[in-house]
C-alpha cells in the first residue's frame, strides 16, 4: 500500500463519515445549528432534511476522492506539487461542505419558522444545583503516568547522549523520507519531550474544560438529559486521558529512534496504528453516545410539555456561539459532537491562542 | 443522589433573579435543599443558567439578606445551617404585605374567599407532597 492511500484512508475517510452522520450525532433538540422541540426531531420531513444531507456530503466525498485519485494516477510525484494540490483541494472541500451546510441551516431556519415551535410552548431552562458535586471527569491524576514517561524519555536521551546521531529528522515526506535535518544539541534532542509536555499540558486542559463546561440539561426529560450528560463527559474524558497516554508513548517511541536502530517499518507503521485507533475510537465513541449523551439510552422516559429555551440568536450561522451575557467560556457545540468556545469572552479566545501558539511556536523556535 | 432543579423561565413576565430566589426558596422548603448544603458559585451557576453574574448576584445577596444562605470567602454559598430563621413580626408584616394586593385582585375579579384559601391549602399540600417524595 502506497502512501497516498494510506493518507486517503487514515484521514479522509473519517473526514467524510464524521461529515456526513453529523445530524445524527446532535442532540436531538438541535437540528442543522437550530434549535427545535425534540418530537420535532424524528418527524418525516426532518428525516427527509438529514436523509439529503448525507447524499449531498456524500456526492462531495465522492468528487473529493475522484480529485485525489486522479491527481494521483496522472502523477504529481513532486513535493511541493502535492502539499500545494492537497491544500487547495482540502480548502475546497472544507469551503463546499460549509456551504452545504448553510443550506440546511437556512432550509431548517425557514421550517422553524413555518411551525412557529419557540412561540407556541413554554421555553424554560433547568439547572441541577448538585450538577458539579458529582463526578464528571477521571481524574487529572492519570496523567501523572504521562509524565513520569516523559521524565524517562528525558532521562534515556540524556544517559545515551553520545550515542544520538549528529543530525536528527524533523520532518518526513510522503514517501517516508527525510526532509529537514536538525543539528544535534542539548535543545534539539529536547524537542520531542517539550512537546510530549505540552500535549499532556493540553490533554489535561481539555479534561478540566470537560468538567468545566456549561452544564446543558434538557427541559423535556431533565432526569434522563442529565444521566446521559455526565456519562458523555466521562468517556470523552476517559477517551482524553488514554490518548494521552498513548500519545505520549508514540512520542517517546520516535525519541528513542533517534537513539537505537530501529526497523523502518516499524517508524510507519506505529503512529499509523495509533492515528487508526484514535479515529476510530473518537467516531465510535460520537455513535454510541451522540452529543451530550443524546444517543444513550436510559430507564428514564418523563416527556414534559416544555423545550428548552430558544438561544439560535445567540449562535451565529448556527456554529458560533456569541453570548456577551453568558459567562461561560466552554459549552457544548451546536453541530456536531464536542466543546465550543463562547466568542464574547476575550478569556476564551485567549486561551486559545496561546494553545496555538505554543504548538506552532514550540517547533519552530528549539528547531533552530 | 437526586437532582435538585432550578427551573426558569425565560418569556415569563417575572424577572429571572425573583424566579431564581422563589426556586432556591421552595427547594429548601420541600427539604430538596438541606440546611448546611453547598450551592452553586455566582459564577458557575451564571454560567449554567447563561445570564449575567449580576443576576444571580442579586438574587444570592436578598436569600442572605432574608437568611436563607450563607456567603463564605473560603466555603463559598452554603444553604444556613441553623435552618432559616423563624417567622417573626416583621416577616408577618411583610408576608400581610405581600398578600394584599393578591387578596385585593382576586376580590375585583370576584373570588370567593373559601376558593382563595382552598389555593392556599392546595399550595401547602404541594411541599408536603414535595417533603414526603424526598423521603
């Protein structure tokens, strides 16, 4: 199997599932970035709307592996040429894939309209005041494991200092060979570990936005919304943590490659079976438990005469949440499954530049 | 564990931090809520509920004023250990206060007085109801 291929099926084909089935993955009071009374969900012409939107995302996926392939067999075979042609044709994609989607938005909008569903039934919002005694997370602790790897690889890299070759790669292309070398110094062999650092700073993080974020509970079925929501939290939390954990040993295997000869094979075959199981177990894991918990079932069925409270204003283009009075900085996203972030708090947006920052930067600046 | 809702209403005529104080107020009364019992932060309930820190602020400041919780630095809201203080003259005062104007549009609208008290004794049996659930 060539390289290409791999990439289209290690990459692509999760981009196009998780693409396509995102409707289904919502919460079921939450329809192409609207929010709709959840009966509303399972009606005919609602089924028909996700059914038409996973042909059109379809149609798309299809063109874009058409694209690749023959960009392939007529051979661009050059570097720069693919990484130029895989831009354009990913903005592409990504740029198309939006547009279909604010078709639906603007397509459900229109529907939500028609039935007038905010005008016609108490909108109300219900808060567990015990919601955060619980436990919503594993604990930070694990994490402990990572860094203690981490000390070991800092501590190998050291004790088999004279053994590291002059120069070390830093980056490969897509045939598997080196590109960019680094020069071997005390800066340059902490590369990998710095990095390992800053992932696990990362990890935990996203383990304490989990916890953090704004606790969504559904007016219909409060009972039931809130079983399924702590146990959303837990096995996304849960997910972080092991792949932090593997993410961290993926790390100090490459480091220790620098070190001892190790079979080529092997350099390719490891972080492809760890980017094929970190895949498919987010996507597996958005199937059977859906956005908020929603695809869970529970013993719990009470069906209220309320829905949630209408907040679409709030949510610009139906995906990003815009809230000056809302102090929370993390909330569950509209479409699709995971956090967003609240753009009207600076806190936030902070926040995130530092993160993407650091992981541009980290490389860059010990690189020289 | 049981949940304890705060249920809002957000078309409602009555503005949120009176609906949050008359939610807190009946939870302690159906003994959802318990004496000693940790609330939510300012701020993380504010951010749950997704209103302004002011709001809740405002409602946190009258449930201390009228005893009802306690605002540490360090243990931050707690429900009043020592149960919430007894109706005295003044809260008698204040509750005829409070009925008044209620008494007074319901005679307008032609209520008898025994279907106004039969509310009442309605009203009561709710949080007795609500008492005897928790149990």
């Amino acid at each position: 199997m060539n390289i290409m291929m791999i990439l289209l099926l290690v990459i692509l084909i999760p981009v196009f599932i998780s693409l396509m089935f995102t409707p289904y993955w919502t919460r079921k009071t939450e329809s192409f970035g609207v929010s709709i009374p959840e009966e509303a969900y399972s009606s005919t012409e609602l089924k028909g709307l996700r059914k038409r939107y996973v042909q059109m995302t379809g149609i798309l996926s299809i063109v874009t592996t058409v694209l690749f392939l023959l960009f392939y067999l007529v051979g661009g075979k050059d570097e720069n040429t693919i990484v130029i042609f895989l831009t354009i044709i990913i903005s592409l994609f990504m740029f198309c894939s939006f547009l279909i989607y604010l078709k639906f938005h603007r397509d459900m909008k229109i529907l939500k309209e028609k039935y007038q569903w905010s005008k016609t039934r108490s909108q109300q919002i219900f808060i567990d005041t015990r919601f955060r005694e619980q436990k919503l997370t594993y604990s930070n602790l694990w994490f402990l494991l990572s860094f203690m790897i981490t000390l070991g690889t800092i501590l190998l890299t050291f004790q088999f200092y004279d053994q590291i070759p002059m120069q070390i790669p830093m980056q490969y292309n897509f045939s598997g060979e080196i590109t960019n070398w680094a020069n071997k110094s005390y800066q340059t062999v902490l590369i990998m570990p710095i990095m390992q650092v800053y992932l696990i700073l990362l990890f935990v993080f996203i383990n304490v936005m989990i916890a953090r974020a704004k606790q969504q509970v559904s007016a219909k079925n409060p009972d039931k919304s809130l079983q399924q929501n702590v146990i959303f939290r837990r096995r996304w939390s849960a997910y972080i943590i092991l792949t932090g954990t593997a993410l961290t040993l993926m790390f100090t295997f490459i480091q220790l490659t620098f070190i001892f000869p190790v079979n080529a094979q092997l350099l390719i075959i490891i972080p492809l079976v760890f980017s094929v199981a970190v895949t498919i177990g987010a996507i597996a894991l958005a199937i059977t438990t859906g956005q908020g918990g929603s695809r869970l079932r529970t013993g719990i069925t009470k069906d209220g005469d309320v829905i949630d409270r209408d907040d679409d204003r709030y949510w610009k283009l139906g995906v990003l949440y815009f809230n000056k009075n809302d102090p929370s900085l993390f909330l569950e996203k509209r479409f699709g499954v995971g956090w967003t972030i609240n753009l009207a708090r600076p806190l936030a947006l902070i926040i995130f530049s530092i993160i993407i920052l650091l992981a541009v930067g980290i490389p860059l600046l010990l690189g020289n | 564990m049981i949940d304890v809702y705060i249920n809002l209403n957000f078309e409602s005529k009555e503005p949120i931090y009176t609906q949050l104080i008359h939610q807190i107020i009946a939870g302690i009364a159906k003994e959802e809520i318990l004496p000693g019992e940790r609330l939510p932060s300012v701020r993380s309930l504010a951010a749950d509920i997704g209103i302004n820190l002011h709001t809740v602020n405002k409602a946190y400041q009258q449930l201390k004023q009228d005893g009802f919780i306690l605002i540490h630095r360090q243990r931050g809201v707690v429900v009043n250990p020592e149960g919430i203080p007894k109706a005295d003259e003044t809260y008698m005062e204040s509750l005829k206060n409070t009925l008044h104007p209620l008494v007074a549009e319901s005679i307008c609208r032609g209520m008898e007085e025994k279907d106004f008290l039969q509310f009442c004794t309605e009203v009561f049996a709710e949080f007795k109801k609500g008492k005897e659930k928790e149990k």
